[in-house]
C-alpha cells in the first residue's frame, strides 16, 4: 500500500510540473519581450532595472518615456508672413525644445495709387532662434525668440503717365510731357520700405501642437501665433524729372531743381505724403506672425 501511494504521488507531482512548464516558459519568453530596452531616445533609471524576488521569480524592468536631452531632431516647412520657413528643432528636457528659422519669399506685384503706377517687389529673407516651453502635459506652447537676421523690405518703381494727374499731400500736380529739345524728361519715383529698423528684434509666439511629440510620434503638424517686434517701417520716395502746376503744363520744372519755387512745393508735399505713409503703416512695428506647417522627428541618438 505505501509503495502504491509512492507510486501515484510521483505521478500526480509528474502531471503538474508538464502542466506548469509551458505556461511558465510563455511568462518567461512574454517578460522578456516586454523589457526590451533597444528602444532608442528612451532612457532606464537604475530603479527600473529588472528586481529578483522571492522564489527565483523576477519582477518585469519598467521601461521610462522620457526622452534623453538631445536625443530627437525635427526637420519642418512651413508658411507665415515672413515667408516659406524651414525650421529644425531639438529636444533640450521634458519641458524644452530649441529652435532654429529661417523665412524667404520674393513677391512681385503692380498697383495704383495718387496716379503712380507702382511696381513693387516684395524681399523677405529672415533667421532667428525660439525656445520652445511646454508648461503643462499638452501640446500648448510658448516660445520666446530672437530674429537674428532681418532684410524684409519693399522696392518700387512708381512712374506718372506723362499729361497726367498726380497727388502728394492732397494737392495736385501733373507729369510733364517730355520734350528733348527742351531738356524735358518724364516723371518717375522710386521708393523702399523697410521693416527691420530693430535688429536683432525680440519675437514672441505661441501656439499649439509639440514639434518633437513626447508620444514618440514622428509627424506634427504645429500651429502658432505671435509677432516680432521689428521696429516702425522706414519709407522712402524720391522724385526724378519735369512736373507742371498746372494741367495747360505752362507751369513746369525740374522736380529737383533747389531754386524752383514749383519744385520747392513739390518736394515740401512729397516729404508730408511720405510722413502720412509712414504714419499707416507703423503698426507694423509690431510684425504679426500666423503660421502651420509639417514637421517630421527622429531619434539622432
């Protein structure tokens, strides 16, 4: 009898350890998967590593989200009114990213105004440098910057249709026809706007949407608001060949003859037409920035 309880102890004890083994091997082979640490730009404190408790088991690593400083780069395009940007940013901790800009575009475009026909061409080149802060757990940010390098402006050719009207100041003037026996030449103005008389100019924006997402995602698509404090506008026209006083022209002269006391006017009006210009366009001392784009990150370490 105690042979035969021997006997069927040995096997029951037999039954439950084939039972148990594969379970026991899939925990092991699941535990390892789980634990992986191959996972780039993610780091592993020591108090994550794998912990031996009682009965030989051991207790699975819990691998950290944080990114290591210095550990993703993002490459993105996108559009503003400083123009088609590039940008690159880095991860710097878990609250800061830096940031790297740069904006061109060159625009052309012909219009009307006081009787000038005005070609203008429009020259945005800029660069600068943002810091990038999350305050909470989301995609909110706010990014103070500096515009390292500022050449946005405005040149134009504004010529008068000879025999027409032109006004400066409210008052009214008229090209002369030219005339080459007489000296006589055709009236043309040229001008530039500049909006960069603060360099380097301080930028604050704000906006949503991480360019390097905590997540491990690789594609963002940022939105961001704010402006750079560029400084008032500079604006400058100058005035070359014959005007008259009068539409019969009996009253002409060069609009840069000094002793002309037509010319004189002229350019006394030219100056306050150019001071009211500039008077409209000086909130744009405070240059607005709207901006989206695409951004894709990846791990450089």
């Amino acid at each position: 009898m105690n042979i035969f309880r021997l006997f069927v102890s040995k096997v029951l004890l037999l039954v439950v350890l084939l039972v148990a083994s594969p379970a026991h091997g899939q925990s092991i082979s699941k535990w390892h998967d789980s634990t992986s640490l191959d996972s780039p730009g993610y780091a592993v404190s020591a108090s994550e590593s794998a912990i031996s408790c009682g009965g030989g088991q051991v207790a699975p690593a819990v691998r950290s989200n944080q990114m290591r400083p210095f550990s993703r780069l993002a490459l993105g395009a996108d559009f503003s009114p400083l123009g088609a940007g590039a940008e690159a940013a880095v991860n710097v901790s878990r609250h800061f990213d830096a940031r790297v800009t740069g904006n061109l575009l060159q625009y052309s475009t012909t219009f009307t105004t006081n009787g000038f026909k005005v070609d203008a061409n429009l020259h945005l080149a800029s660069a600068g440098a943002q810091v990038d802060w999350y305050p909470f757990h989301t995609g909110f940010r706010v990014s103070p910057g500096i515009l390292l390098y500022n050449q946005n402006h405005v040149n134009a050719n504004a010529p008068v249709a000879p025999g027409t009207s032109f006004t400066l100041n409210n008052q009214t003037f008229y090209a002369a026809i030219p005339n080459s026996a007489l000296g006589i030449t055709a009236l043309s103005g040229t001008g530039a706007l500049g909006l960069h008389s603060s360099r380097p100019a301080f930028m604050m924006t704000t906006g949503w949407g991480s360019l390097i997402p905590r997540s491990g995602r690789h594609w963002a698509i940022p939105f961001e608001i704010g402006a750079v404090f560029t400084g008032s506008p500079t604006v400058r026209m100058n005035l070359t060949g014959w005007a008259c006083y009068d539409p019969a022209q009996t009253l002409c002269t060069n609009v840069d003859d000094p002793s002309n006391p037509i010319a004189m006017q002229i350019q006394s009006d030219l100056q306050a037409q150019v001071a009211k210009w500039k008077k409209d366009l000086d909130p744009l001392r405070v240059y607005p920035i709207v901006s989206t784009g695409v951004v894709f990150n990846f791990n450089i370490r």
